[in-house]
C-alpha cells in the first residue's frame, strides 16, 4: 500500500476528534524528523478552542471595523497564519494572534467551519518563561507596527520588576534606550531609573558657623 493510501486510511475514521488527533500526530513525527525542527512554524497543529487562552498583557487593540476585517479575511482567505502560544497547565497561552483567537472563538461561522478548533505552533522551549513570552509579543506587534503606548509601558515596567536591564530590554525589544526611558517615565514610578545615572543639580556641602554668617550678612563670594 502507498504511503498516501496508508495517511488517507489512518485519518479517514468516523470520529473527528479522532481524525485531528492522528493528524497532529502524524504532522510531529514529520516535525521531529525535519531539516526544519528548530523553526515553530514548522509544526502547525490544530487544538480545540477552549484549551487556548488569550494572554493578560497584550499592547495590540483592534477597532471593532478592523475585528470585522479580520473575520472576513479569514472566513474568504482562511487561516494563512497559526496563532503563537505556550503551553501552560494543559492549556495554551497565546503570545501572537490575540485576535485571531478572538475570531476562531467568537465569530459562529468561523468556529463553525473550523469546528472548534484552531491553528496553533508553540514558541520554543527557551522562551517559555513569562518576561520572553510578554518580550516576544512585543515583538511580534512591533513588526507589523501595531502597538498601544501605556500597555508597552505596563510591560516594561514588569520586565524592569524582573531584573531586566535597559540593554537588554533594548536587545530583546528593539527599542533605544530614549524610548525605554520615556516608557518608564509614563508610570513615574521612581523605582523604575534606580539604574540610570543622572546629573547632580547641585553638591551638598556643610556650611560652619563663620559661613552661616557670611551668608546672612550676605558677604560669602563664589570661589
């Protein structure tokens, strides 16, 4: 039997939640075999919509006429790219495609044609923690130019909370340092430029009684 009447006989069973099943799997044994492995995109797998969760810090807001765009785009074009998440406790948090994970779950003739489900590729394994997964949205928003201003702040301000530096904030976000500051300045919070050096205004000295009295006396000359 042909390798396509063996793929074709292993996913043509009644059951279709059985059917994706194998399809996921048949896909990540390709994947583990791949020139390609080290690529998420390389993996696209289909998971039921109630397992994935949108995220709590994304800087990315949609006008409604654009949300409505986007559900046309995909109910003429298809989905043509996965969401972007991270599994966490059995479920999947997304990092990119917050509206398109919008869209899958509350659009009816989208979730209907996809039947719950939606295209998902999981971010590699060492960007998994919390502070890669909000710098990797970041990103991903930053590169299509889509971003809200006091959202970028709330996140840097949580990364500058978890002990990133300015330079590596700035590696990691692609930002230069005058618009790390001027994220940071959004919250005035003080804490937040502990790391910067600023100037002195002035030097504080101890002035003795002689010099009290010069001052009053208004006799005390700049040297």
């Amino acid at each position: 039997m042909k390798l396509k009447e063996l793929i074709a006989e292993y996913l043509g069973c009644d059951d279709f939640d059985t059917s994706v099943s194998r399809l996921n799997e048949l896909r990540e044994l390709i994947h583990e075999n791949s020139p390609f492995k080290a690529e998420p995109v390389d993996f696209v797998k289909w998971v039921k919509s109630d397992k994935v969760a949108a995220n709590e810090y994304n800087p990315n807001s949609v006008a409604p006429p654009e949300m409505e765009l986007l559900r046309q785009s995909i109910m003429a074009d298809g989905y043509t790219q996965p969401i972007v998440a991270n599994e966490e406790n059995s479920a999947f948090v997304v990092i990119d495609g917050f509206h398109r994970n919008r869209v899958g779950k509350e659009c009816l003739d989208v979730n209907e044609r996809i039947k719950g489900y939606l295209p998902l590729v999981q971010i590699r394994d060492e960007q998994s923690d919390v502070s890669n997964r909000m710098a990797s949205t970041i990103r991903h928003n930053r590169a299509r130019g889509k971003h809200q201003v006091n959202a970028m702040s709330d996140i840097v301000i949580e990364l500058k909370r978890r002990n990133w530096t300015h330079s590596r904030i700035s590696r990691e976000l692609g930002m230069d340092e005058d618009e790390i500051l001027r994220l940071c300045q959004i919250s005035g919070l003080a804490e937040l430029f502990a790391d910067e050096d600023f100037s002195e205004a002035w030097d504080v000295g101890i002035f003795s009684e002689d010099d009290v009295d010069s001052i009053e006396e208004g006799d005390l000359s700049d040297e």
